[in-house]
C-alpha cells in the first residue's frame, strides 16, 4: 500500500505543485530552504491545509482529492511531530502519549498502558510520570514521537524534528531517531531544511525549490550529481550547466541550473544555440571522457588547484580568476573566486599564505579532468 500524493496549494504569492510517493517502511524528506513549500506539504498530507488541485491516496483510500473528497485530520491515519513539539505542558509524559489514543476513544486503562509502552520503546519508561517542564530536550522530543506513535498511524509526518536541540543534543538524538524510523513500518516523511538531517535519516530525498521538486532520489546520488545551485551548495560541489560535444563542454554563469520566480527551469540548454567560441561570461571545460548535448558538470571545492601563474600540462583545466571572497571553514579556507566560469576552491592556511589570497588578487585556477563528474541535464 503506497502513499500517493499530488500536491496543489495556491496562495496570492505562492504556489505548490508537487507529486512523490511514500512506500511502507520507507522514509522521504522534503528537503529545501525556507519558502519552498515544505511545511505547506506536510500540512496538506495531514489534513490541516485543504488542498486546491491534486490528490492524496493510501493504497486505494482518498483522503483528499478537491472537490469531492476530504478526509479531516481526526479520521487520517497520521501521526505528526512538531517542530517545537507542542506537548501539554500541564500533563506528564505518560498523559501526553495516551491523548492520542484517549481521543479516539480507548478506555484509560487501556490508553494508559499503550503509552507506557510507547514510552519504554524509546526509553523513557523512568520519566513516565514527569512534567513536560521537567524533560531535556531529546527527551521531549521522543515524548512527541511516542505520542505521534500511539495511535499506530499509518502515516507518520515529522516537521522539521530536531530544530529545537542544541548541537551536542542533536547529534545523539538523531542518532536514536534513526532507529525509531527504521523499525517503524508506516509511511514516514521528513520535512527538514539540514542537509545531514536529510542524509543520515531519510531513504530517499525529494528537493523543493519554490513550491517544485527540482530533484529526486537516494541520498547518495542526489549527493553525486545536484541538479540545481541549492543542491550543489549544500553537498558542497561546484555546478554547471553546459553544452558538451565530444570531450569539450562549454559552460557559463547562465546556463546553471536556475529556477525562475515561479519555480519554473531555465530553458534547456539545448534550446539554446551552443557558443562556438566562449565570451567572457563563459568557460570550457576539457572532461576525461566524450558527453554529448545538455550537461552537468561537478566536482568538489577542494579539486581545484589554485597556481600564481598558469601551470603547465595539458591534464588540466586552467583558467584565470580573482579572489572575490575568503571565507574560514572548520578545517579549511573557502574562497570565492570570479572567472569565466566562476568557481569555488577549499584551500590551506599555508597556501593563503603563500598564494598572498585577498580580495583582488589575481590568479590560475586548475581542476584534472578526472575530478569532474559530467552528467546529463
């Protein structure tokens, strides 16, 4: 039995329209910066935001198809977890995980008795009897998971899940999560804007940008090959979009992957006649293998090889730039560099030393063509 969703919201100023599927055991997250229609999606799975167009189905239930169904919240099979986790502050643990079941009419004892279990289950069976007030917050937020449990939902939705921790908390708590998610055999899905989040706890990864999936798929290939700058930005790789005939590719600032006010893709680059020779908004790109039409090209930050003068050998892509921006990463100097095509490059403490790198200065940058990954568009 497959969650099936359709989603279309409208807004004045907004617009969702997007479509995935959940299978059982399987968890997806909607991953993508704020305003790109996460929230509203979880809200339109769960009942509490009606949807304008579109559909949502468990197995052959509808639960939402405008405009002649709508199942209400109460009568979903769904289970969600808050961002800020909204328990009862008044209640004790225990009395906020057998709400759920209370109701929906289960008689106390037996409600009680669930929510004991729940609790043991993610081991918090000694704090059964304290006041929301009284919790950490790892422990308040496997209070809320309980609780969205304790109806055996068929659907589980976790909104933004581990926001409110600190980042000691966050690590462990994630961790637990994990194995909370992966012995659940619902539906879940995640709604998050932390790539690691997404990464480490979801199977599968749908990308929003401006109320449109941009991307989808496994973690690990939305990792190796990003179809859009947000992606790219957070698996950290530098993102082309070009035109490749034979082992050449010719790329440049307007042909990355960009989404209009809309969330409509730039036209393909295929649309457009191929330069047969760059300007200076644009660069080539030499690759190890023979591509042909619309591409992507990637590779990573630390690929690239920053010289004072241009380096010889006919292995490498060289091209000239200048540092417009320095930035300190954790082990790490991430500089920005302006060029035809610009570029980012993770360099040394050392090597900012020895290269004399500020704002301004002018220099070579090289990236092996074995480093770069060349993928349809």
């Amino acid at each position: 039995m497959t969650l099936r969703a359709r989603l279309g919201v409208n807004r004045e100023r907004f617009e969702l329209g997007i479509e995935f599927e959940v299978a059982p055991g399987e968890v997806v997250a909607l991953l993508g910066p704020n305003g790109a229609g996460k929230t509203t999606a979880l809200r339109a799975l769960a009942g509490l935001t009606p949807l304008d167009s579109g559909a949502v189905r468990l197995g052959a239930r509808e639960w939402d198809v405008p405009p002649k169904v709508f199942v209400p919240p109460e009568r979903r099979a769904v289970g969600v977890v808050f961002q800020d986790y909204l328990l009862f502050a008044h209640l004790s643990a225990l009395e906020n995980v057998a709400f759920g079941p209370r109701a929906r009419g289960v008689r106390r004892a037996e409600a009680r008795a669930r929510a004991a279990a729940g609790l043991a289950a993610v081991g918090l069976a000694e704090q059964a009897g304290s006041r929301v007030r009284a919790l950490s917050g790892g422990q308040a937020q496997r209070v809320a998971l309980a609780r969205a449990l304790a109806t055996d939902p068929e659907v589980l939705l976790l909104d933004e899940p581990l926001a409110a921790l600190d980042a000691g908390t966050r690590v462990r708590v994630r961790a637990d999560l994990a194995g909370h998610l992966g012995a659940y055999r619902g539906h879940t899905v995640l709604v998050t804007h932390d790539p690691l989040d997404a990464m480490m706890l979801a199977d599968r990864l749908v990308i929003l940008e401006h109320g449109r999936v941009v991307q989808e798929g496994p973690p690990a290939e939305v990792a190796r090959r990003p179809r859009s700058d947000y992606v790219a930005e957070l698996v950290g790789l530098n993102l082309y979009r070009g035109v490749a005939a034979g082992t050449e590719v010719v790329v440049g600032p307007g042909d990355t992957a960009r989404l209009g006010e809309r969330g409509d893709r730039a036209a393909p680059a295929r649309d457009r006649a191929p330069a047969q020779h760059p300007d200076p908004a644009q660069g080539t790109f030499t690759l190890a293998e023979a591509a042909q039409g619309p591409v992507f090209v990637s590779f990573a930050p630390s690929a690239v090889a920053l010289h004072p003068e241009r380096p010889a050998g006919s292995a490498r892509n060289t091209w000239p730039v200048t540092v417009a921006a320095v930035e300190q990463h954790a082990h790490s100097t991430r500089v920005r560099l302006d060029g035809a095509p610009p570029v980012l490059a993770d360099v040394t403490a050392a090597a900012v030393a020895e290269l004399r790198i500020r704002p301004g200065t002018r220099l070579w940058a090289a990236v092996k063509a074995t480093e770069m990954q060349c993928y349809p568009a």
